[in-house]
C-alpha cells in the first residue's frame, strides 16, 4: 500500500475559518428549520424543560462521537478513544482506528451520526410541536458541529475506489495498492 493523499482539514482550513463556516451553517440551518416548523405547525411553542434542553446540547457531542464508532462495531479492538479537556470543562474526545479501513465504510462512518441523530432530532420536532424550536436549535448545533465530518467525506468521495483510509494524529491518509499506482504510471 501506498500514500495517495494525507488531508489534514484542520490544517488545510483553519480553526477560525472551520469555526466561521459551521456558524454560518448552524445560523443557517436554524433559520430555515425554524420557519420551516413554523409554517407547518400553528401550536404555540412553550419554554417548559428548557433543563431537559440544556442537558440536550451537552450530550450532542458525545452521542454524535458514538454514532461514529457504530458503523465500526467490526473495528472496536482496534478504536481507542481519548477524551481532553478544553477550557478544563469541555470535552473533546478523539476516536482513532489503529488499523486501515475502507473507504465506503470510513465515509459511511463519517455521515451516519448526521443522519441518524438529525433523524431522531427532527422526528422530535414533528412529534412535538410545542417544543420544535428546542428540536431544531439542537439540529443546527449538531450539524455545525458535523461540518469537519462533511469536509473529509467530499476529499474521500473524490479518492480511488478501492482506497483504504488509516488516521494519524493530525488528519488521515488515503492508501491505495501499488498495482493501482503501476497502472497509472503506464
């Protein structure tokens, strides 16, 4: 196996310019889900379990980071995951396969926490009228948050079918085998 591309988005885009991109998107999101439930739903909406709201946008993040690992059950011997502090309060947790994966499966591990916690957050918004705009707040937020996943899904999309995906400490290299390299060179 050979390197096709290592791709550090962190690196190639910035922290504020990623920072300014998924507030944009959130404001953005938030926007249109919001008059979007509006239009389709004339209940008043209440501001009861603003708690259950606050405990909500805690536990995105760390119910995002597990969606990731479920498409990677197979894998688990091989994830470890380190959790460091930002601020002395704010978690930040690193999941990392020792071992290199396919590229299908790396991208579907990237976008399914998109899909499946955005789908229990909208279905919430539509099952509860009266609560939407919590619903779709943490919509917003989690997607913002799913931004950088989105960003490494569109250079995988772009690499060899057959490639496989291994992490390293600042991003992830793309792997192909050699006799795909071979065939392009001749």
């Amino acid at each position: 196996m050979h390197c096709w591309k290592s791709i550090n988005v962190k690196k190639q885009y910035g922290f504020y310019r990623i920072f300014m991109l998924s507030t944009i998107s959130v404001l953005t999101i938030f926007s249109f889900l919001h008059i979007f439930s509006r239009i389709f739903s004339g209940d008043p909406l209440q501001d009861h379990y603003f708690s259950f709201f606050i405990i909500g946008f805690f536990l995105i993040y760390p119910i995002h980071k597990a969606f990731h690992v479920l498409p990677l059950i197979y894998y688990m011997n091989k994830i470890t995951i380190r959790t460091r502090f930002v601020f002395y309060f704010v978690p930040i947790m690193f999941l990392r396969v020792k071992k290199p994966i396919p590229k299908i499966l790396f991208i579907i591990a990237l976008i399914f926490p998109f899909v499946m916690v955005n789908g229990i957050l909208l279905t919430g918004a539509v099952s509860f009228p009266n609560y939407a705009h919590y619903f779709t707040m943490l919509t917003a937020y989690h997607s913002g948050i799913c931004l950088v996943d989105f960003l490494y899904a569109k250079y995988l999309f772009r690499s060899p079918k057959d490639a496989l995906i291994e992490e390293f400490d600042e991003g992830y290299e793309i792997l192909v085998p050699e006799k795909e390299i071979n065939m392009k060179h001749a």
